[in-house]
C-alpha cells in the first residue's frame, strides 16, 4: 500500500465516485466500487435518520477538523501493543475517517493509511490536509477493499454509524489473518462536576438521550462473533472557550437541529463558562473507550 496517490503530488479535491483513475489508487483498493448513495433529509427532527445525521458533518467539516479533540500518543501505544507489531509499515484502513483526525496520527506512526469517507465535505477536508493519503469514499458496511488485504482496521468515533451486521463481516473480510479490528470513541469524563452538570444540560436541551460527550461503549453495541479486548485511556487537554464550543456544535445532534437553536444554547453555555473559566481556557477531560479484537491466526508480519 502506498501512502501516496501515483499520478501527482499536487493537492486535489476527491472527485465523485467513480471518477478516480484506478491506477492512482493501491493496488488492495477495489476501483469497481461504489459507496450507497445518500441524501440528507430535510431539518424535520423526526426525519433524520443515521444516514442523514452522518453525513451532516459536511457542511461543517472545516469547523470538525479545527474544535474536535485528537487522540493521546498512548492511545495509539496500546493499539500497537494489542495488535502485536508497531504501527510502522503496517497496512491500516481508518473507516469513517472524517477529516483525518486520527487517520493523521496513525500516518504519523509510520502505517500505511487509506481512509474510508462517505462524505463529500469531510472526505475533502482530509484530503487537503493529507494530500499524500488516499481517500476513497465508501463506508464500513461496504469496504472498498480487496479480501485480506488490512493488517488493521480502524474506527475512530465512527463504528456506531454503521449497519454491525453488515459492517462486522466486511470487516472480516477485509483483515489478514492475525489483523485487528479496532474501535474507539472520546467521551468526557463525567466525573469531573462542570463536565457532569454540562452533559446534563445538553441532555435537557437535546432530548432523546442525546448529548455532545460521547458513551461509554456497552459489549452489546459491539459486532458478535469477536473477541474484544478493553482499554480506558484518559487524557486532557486545555483549549479556548470558542474551540470548545464550536466542538459541542460540531456534533450531529446540533447539526440537524439547525442554526438558531444551536446558536442560543451556546450563547447561554459561554455565559456559564465564563463564571467557570475567567481566563477564558477550558480543561477538558476524557477518557478514549477502546475496544480492539484480533483476527484468528499469526500476527501479520513486521517488514
């Protein structure tokens, strides 16, 4: 797997589906395949569905790529300890890639990186940021990818928007014997009290349990048929009150909801920031749920 597209170094928008010239693409990757078509429904709230909700993140992805939290260096520690071999010359697909938040990290490990974007907006944002990563649009529950060809898959904040009964065997398919399924999400540590009584707020606000914090990943919600292996990563970091309220409003549940209710509910939450953070930097805390399972078989070799 090459990191970099054959014909040009140059910067280039993802074309539509279809458009790419298959020889610009590594090898594993299946030139013949073509992501489901989706289009977002209307701002009805009782319309939306996962689909639509996913593919939201397009119209704010510069906003997604600039507030959303990255990922610890011993995130990526455990991952390698889990799969076995360093990340350094390993072949990784990153599903539901977005903007390239952890598709970057990994690609900085050493791997070779191809990520997977539905989106038009995101898959575009990532691809100007990391012009020398390949972007193919697809998603999880139909990879664009050749049988055995990942020594690991990733899915960084993204395996809830898949169908797992389509999505679990896919990435079967996908992994070397040995290779690794990985799953991960942030969530805020809800034990520190402002991050508490925020998430109530939101829930208040939201409704239908929704938040902008994240959950803690239940065993149910994770695909049958593997055997996952738990790690909790905690980390914080320190931001300005702007960044960490456009990354509240870069979630879904605010996104759907349309611009003026989103817009008054931050406005009062800047007010209740303040009190908290007079010098106007917000302390947020998380933990990075990770739930990773080996494939049957050796651990793919180290080159």
């Amino acid at each position: 797997m090459s990191p970099a597209d054959a014909d040009s170094d140059a910067p280039r928008t993802p074309p539509p589906p279809g458009e790419r010239s298959p020889r610009a693409l590594p090898r594993h990757i299946d030139p013949s395949h073509r992501p489901s078509s989706h289009t977002p429904s209307s701002h009805t709230p009782s319309s939306h569905t996962p689909s639509s909700r996913a593919l939201s993140f397009d119209r704010a992805a510069a906003q997604y790529a600039a507030a959303r939290p990255g990922y610890p260096p011993a995130l990526l520690d455990a991952v390698e300890e889990l799969l076995r071999r360093p990340l350094t010359g390993a072949r990784v697909v990153d599903v539901g890639a977005g903007t390239g938040i952890a598709t970057r990290l990994l690609h900085e490990r050493g791997a070779h990186v191809v990520a997977v974007e539905p989106g038009a907006g995101m898959a575009e944002e990532l691809h100007r940021s990391l012009p020398h990563v390949p972007v193919v649009r697809g998603d999880g529950n139909r990879l664009p990818l050749a049988t055995a060809s990942a020594d690991l898959i990733t899915y960084a904040q993204a395996w809830h928007w898949t169908d797992p009964s389509r999505a679990a065997p896919e990435a079967r398919r996908v992994l070397r014997p040995g290779g690794a399924l990985a799953l991960w999400w942030n969530v805020s540590d809800h034990s520190v009290p402002w991050i508490a009584e925020q998430d109530a707020r939101l829930r208040r606000f939201l409704g239908s349990g929704d938040s902008a914090h994240g959950s803690p990943v239940r065993s149910r919600d994770l695909p049958s048929g593997l055997d996952f292996v738990h790690r909790r990563v905690p980390w914080t970091r320190r931001v300005s009150v702007d960044t960490h309220l456009a990354n509240l409003g870069s979630h879904s549940a605010f996104l759907v909801l349309g611009a003026e209710p989103t817009r008054g509910f931050l406005a009062e939450e800047r007010d209740r920031l303040a009190e908290l953070f007079p010098d106007g930097t917000v302390e947020e805390s998380y933990t990075v749920d990770l739930n990773m399972a080996i494939s049957p078989g050796p651990p793919p070799p180290t080159p």
